[in-house]
C-alpha cells in the first residue's frame, strides 16, 4: 500500500522537529518528506492530515497483561489491541504473571505468540508473513492481525524476566538462561527487601548488558498506607504513605549503583524528594535512568476525595509539590521516560472499598489523549518534550532506539488527532477491564492509525 499524508504536523523526538510536511509511504517505509510532494503513482492513497499529528511510535516501558493465569482481567490479544489504540508501537509485559515469568520456557511461550522475535523486536520489513528472525508467522499471530481494525498494527511484544524465583525477592533465578531466551531486561516489579540479594544481582547482572529495573519503596515503611502523607491524607481518614518509604529505598539503590557500576532503571517515581535525589545522583555521574507513570503527573491526592477506587494506585497519587516536580522532572530529563503502567481489574476486584481494592489502572488508550489536553494545550510542556518522554527516551531506557521520520526508514509511525472526543465506555475500549477514574468521561484526542 502507498500512502500519502498531506500537511501532517510531523513531531519527531529523534530529529528535534516540529513541523508540518507531506509525508509518504510505502511497503512499511517511509518514501518521502517534504514540504509538497507531487510525483506519486496512480495508485497512492491520499489523505488530508491538516491538524492531525504523524509522531514516532510510543514506547511503554512496563505494563501488566492479564495472561497467562488472569484472563478475565487481560487477554494477551486485548493486550496489544489496547496497545495499538492507544498508539504504542512497542509494549513491555511485567513477569507478574500466573505462572511467573521465571523461566526461559514461558519466554519463548509468549514470544512464539507475537511471532518469535526475540529480544529485538524487529521484523523482516516488505515481507508480510515473517517476524523478527524470519520466523514464519504462526497461526496465533494470524488471528491476531486479523483481530486487529485495519488501521492499526499489531505492536512489537517485549517481556521482561523476573529477577527472582516467584518474584518472590528470595532465590535469584537462571538470569542468564532469560537472557538468552530474549527478555528486554530484569525486573520483579515489587519492591525490594533484601539489600545483600540486591547487591549480588547487580554484580551478576554486569556482564550481561541488559536493563535491570527497580521499583524503591521500603514496605515496612508503607505499612498498609494507600495515600501519600499530607493533609489530604487526614482529612479523608485514609492510612498514609510517607514519602520516606521511596525516598530511603532510593537512597540504598543509588549507593549499590555508586559502588558496583551496573547501570540500573528506577521505576514509579512519585515524590519531590525522589526527583532530588536521581537529580543528584545523574549529576555525580551514575549510571541511572528513571520514570514516572502517566497518572503521576495528571493528579494529585485531591482527586482521591472521590474514593474512586480506581484511583488507589501503587506508589500513590502525590501531593501538588510531587506533581510539579515530577513534571519538571519530565521536561527537565531528571526523569528520563512517562510509563503507563498498564494494570487491569475486574469490576468485580475494583468495587471494593478504597482501601481493599487492588491498586492499580489500565491507561493503554487515555495516556495520550489526556497527557496532550492537559500538558500540551496547557503550554506547560512542549510536543516534543511529551513525545521525546513517550517514544525515544523509553526505548533508550530499554537500550533499544526510534528511528527518525526520514526517508527509507522503516515507517514506525502514529496518527494522532488531538480534535477528536470519544466517549471512555466499553463499547470504546479495547481492553477487557475498565478501572480507570475517566470511566464515563468524554476525551479529546485519539489514536487514528499506526505503522509498525
């Protein structure tokens, strides 16, 4: 199929550009940018793109998919489906899944479901019955695309490996043996106890030279808290969490980091004092990225009077000083990356007192939408900077890079119309769950096709 997006606003992190141009393309690259383009062939599709946004695929560091073992919650297909909607091009799977990903044999599990492209995530790009390593397209993956709208792709699946036996913080699992089955990186996606078993991963870890991620908050610390410490906190009579719990845990990470050298990613960052402290560290050198999730730095703990208990998350809504330093964090590159942090509830999990129900929110198809209403119309954040901490900057954390909008690159693309409301309802969504606080809401702004 050829394309051609006439006067598309074209935002490309790589290439530091912002502007508007025809873009063509073609058998899965992009042909042509230019101010005009005139030359194609007869059989060209043409589309007027005046006000839409054609940016780089959206990257989402981690994300929690329902299967295997919560199918109810997530499916893998409502998974990358939700994904694609939402305009990522490439998704990273937690291994908090049922059974945990510990084990080289549910990699490649997962991986023959995508196609079997490994830890790279390409695929042979003209040839529409591959993936990855030239792998023939199975029957799973079949059904899959044929699942999907036509104006989406199917997202590039990345898994990370667990880094302990059950994700349960005790027994260091075959980490060599993932790394060779292929997983992006390492992570348990809980916090840590154990500071020596921290120690040794790192060390172990060193020679392998992929991405080990962290989520610091000391439990003991958190106690059964559900809200950040503050006013907010007493007045709805709900138990606190003291930014101390993530603050402290950093603060050992970062010490572990200056003495061993293996570079690490701090996941969830949710405080002021969190920002400080990574802020410091970067400056000293370290080798430390970091992320903050979407809803981070859309609300703070005023929303919870609601008691929507799709807004208990885990770390929690910050305070109004948390919010404004994460997202000066965000423009600043303190905080390298925006996760979605993707997590999926039943109704029946999520109606639940505040403070019972499981934390969490899915936010695949409303990141987005919501991040541009209200950071980029706002003028507090530039397009670029949102798109740079959407799309480039979270492949880096990943070790991995977004190529530029430029000709004969392989068209990994989105098209975005940031005019467009829909309503959030289930007829709308393409995920299976629907804890989210928007539920209900009118939005403006929607993913209307994408190139991977």
């Amino acid at each position: 199929m050829i394309e051609l997006l006439q006067q598309v606003r074209v935002i490309d992190p790589v290439s530091e550009t912002d502007e508007i141009f025809d873009v063509l393309i073609a058998d899965g690259y992009i042909q042509a940018v230019a101010s005009h383009i005139s030359d194609i062939s007869t059989d060209t599709q043409i589309r007027d793109c005046q006000g839409l946004v054609l940016g780089s695929g959206l990257v989402d560091l981690y994300s929690h998919s329902g299967e295997p073992g919560f199918e109810e919650r997530e499916t893998l297909v409502s998974f990358l489906q939700a994904a694609a909607a939402g305009g990522f091009t490439r998704v990273s799977i937690l291994p908090d899944t049922s059974p945990v990903i510990d084990n080289p044999a549910l990699v490649s599990q997962l991986q023959n479901k995508r196609g079997g492209q490994g830890d790279t995530g390409t695929r042979g790009r003209g040839d529409k019955e591959t993936r990855g390593h030239g792998n023939t397209i199975n029957d799973f993956f079949a059904s899959l695309r044929l699942s999907f709208p036509a104006s989406y792709s199917v997202p590039l699946l990345y898994i990370w490996g667990a880094i302990t036996l059950d994700v349960a913080g005790k027994q260091m699992t075959e980490l060599a043996d993932l790394a060779s089955a292929g997983v992006v990186g390492f992570t348990d996606g809980k916090p840590w106890e154990n500071l020596a078993l921290v120690q040794r991963v790192l060390e172990y870890l060193q020679p392998l030279g992929k991405p080990v991620a962290f989520w610091p908050c000391d439990r003991q610390l958190a106690a059964n808290g559900v809200i950040r410490e503050g006013v907010q906190a007493l007045r709805l009579g709900l138990p606190p969490v003291p930014a101390s719990a993530e603050t402290s845990a950093i603060a050992a990470l970062i010490e572990l980091v200056a003495a061993i050298g293996t570079p690490i990613h701090i996941m969830r960052v949710s405080t002021a004092r969190s920002v400080e402290l990574i802020a410091c560290a970067k400056a000293a050198g370290f080798p430390i990225t970091a992320s903050t999730t979407w809803m981070h730095l859309l609300l703070d703990t005023k929303a919870i009077n609601s008691y929507n208990s799709s807004l208990h998350l885990d770390p929690p809504l910050g305070n109004v000083s948390d919010v404004a330093a994460l997202r000066a964090g965000v423009r600043g590159g303190v905080i390298d990356a925006i996760a979605i942090d993707h997590a999926p509830y039943s109704y029946e999990e999520k109606v639940q007192a505040f403070a019972e129900a499981p934390a969490g929110a899915i936010g695949f198809e409303l990141a987005l939408p919501l991040l541009w209403q209200y950071l980029v119309e706002t003028g507090e954040f530039t397009a670029l900077e949102l798109w740079r901490a959407l799309s480039s900057n979270p492949a880096k954390c990943l070790t991995q890079k977004i190529n530029a909008i430029t000709p004969h690159q392989p068209a990994e693309l989105i098209l975005f119309d940031p005019q467009q409301t829909w309503k959030v309802e289930r007829k709308n969504l393409h995920t299976l769950s629907q804890n989210t606080p928007w539920l209900g809401q009118e939005l403006q702004g929607r993913v209307v096709q994408t190139w991977c």
